[in-house]
C-alpha cells in the first residue's frame, strides 16, 4: 500500500462522521473483558491518533505505531494539544519494534485490510505475539468479504466540502479477492485555489477462517471473533468483524 500521503491533509475532515468515542468504548469494555484494565497499549495503524488519544484518555499508557510520516505529524500535533503522555513511532507494522512487552495490541479502522499478502499479515502477527506480555491481548478489526463485495463493489462516492472534495472510485477483483480504491482529492490552499491529489490504496477481502489459521501459525490463540461492536458471532451480512487473540507461545 502507498502511505496516506496528500490524504492525510484532509483524512480528519473526512472522518468526521466516525464515531471514536463509541469505538474506544467499545475497545475498553472488551480489554476489560479479557483483563487488560490498564499499563502499556499498543494501537497499529495509529493514522492520525483520533483513536489513541481516545485511550489515552481511558488511562491506558499509549505507543502509536504508522509507517504515514504526514498522518503521524497531524498524531503529534494532536498529542501536543492533549499533553496525553503517548509515544508514536515511523515504523511499517510488518517491520515494528518495541521496548518491551506490552499488555495489548489494538488496531481498527481495517488497518488489517491493507496487509495484502498471507505472509505479510503471518509476520504482523507473530511479531505482535513476540511483543505481548504472557496472555497479552490482540485486539483487530477487519472489513468483511460482503462488505468489499457486495456493499462497495464497483461504485463511486463523491463529497464536496467548503476545503476540501473527493471521488472515491471502487473496484473489487474478485478473483484475487482485492478490493482497490482511487482517490481523487481536491484540497483548498492558498487564495482560494483549488490543488489535485490522487492516491490508490489496496485493502485484502480475507476469508476469516484464514485468518484463524494464521493466528494459530504465529503462536497466538484464537478466542473470540465477534461482529463489529457486540458481541455476537459474525452473520453473513456483517460488514466489520473484531478478532481476539491470546499470547501463549511465543515462537520468534
């Protein structure tokens, strides 16, 4: 995937309409759950920090980890705005390195979905595995095969604000189950002009059976795959998914 690049200039406007402090809610209640009430979190695929400042402010000791120089920038600026105490790292999470270990991984907003290869997402896991605490807690979100197929599909979005516009053109292969979108930014500067970006980004329809294999692969434990934000297994319409997983080995 090409990092958010130009995107990251508009990504908050654009993400107005997610609702973190639901999601962060529903994140706390089920490291809770699992017994991770507080200490080091690891958030994967921070972006911009909306999320991690959101746990921060939950009492969790945050690390941000993005390989999006520009989305990190907007993080840090956040970060300063809050004073929350979190620790954001330039790192590919196929590649990340921590400290030590920590209590939990967390990653939403199908950041899982850009990894598009199996052995890719096979080396995302066992280095989370190598960096959680003995039974640590790995906690992911993933776009659904339905929802790639058959909700984006082959469509067009488009929204046009005061500062900033996009198309968004889908295309999903069906074949190599990859889903492909082209931005097409118009972005405000300088005396009311207008400048054009254009970025393409691949996200992988997994099948989530696969995903339990690799789990097991990696050395983690697979406990729970639920729909997104209850918990409640997965129907065949769910369109967001969150996996639990369990440290219990390691094998790096």
């Amino acid at each position: 995937m090409e990092a958010y690049t130009s995107f990251a200039k508009v990504y908050d406007t654009f993400m107005d309409n997610v609702p973190y402090d639901e999601w962060a809610d529903y994140v706390e209640k089920l490291l809770k759950f699992y017994e991770i009430r507080d200490g080091l979190v690891l958030d994967l695929g921070c972006g911009t920090g909306s999320f991690t400042e959101k746990m921060a402010e939950k009492g969790y000791d945050m690390i941000g980890v993005d390989n999006a120089a520009d989305m990190l920038q907007i993080a840090m600026e956040k970060k300063e705005k809050s004073q929350n105490d979190i620790l954001y790292l330039l790192q590919d999470m196929r590649e990340f390195e921590l400290y030590g270990t920590i209590g939990a991984v967390v990653s939403i907003c199908d950041s899982m979905n850009y990894i598009t290869e199996d052995e890719d997402l096979l080396t995302v896991f066992r280095l989370v595995n190598n960096y959680l605490d003995p039974e640590g807690i790995f906690i992911f979100d993933m776009n659904t095969m339905h929802k790639y197929r058959d909700v984006l599909g082959e469509c067009t979005i488009a929204e046009n604000r005061d500062e900033c516009s996009f198309i968004w053109d889908n295309f999903y292969d069906y074949e190599e189950e990859m889903n492909e979108y082209e931005l097409t930014l118009f972005v405000q500067e300088e005396e009311g002009l207008y400048r054009k970006y254009e970025e393409t980004h691949f996200q992988r329809a997994y099948d989530l059976e696969r995903v339990k294999e690799l789990l097991k692969e990696s050395g983690l434990e697979f406990v729970a795959l639920y729909d997104a934000f209850t918990t409640h297994a997965p129907t065949e319409e769910s369109e967001r998914v969150y996996f639990i997983a369990r440290e219990v080995q390691k094998k790096l």
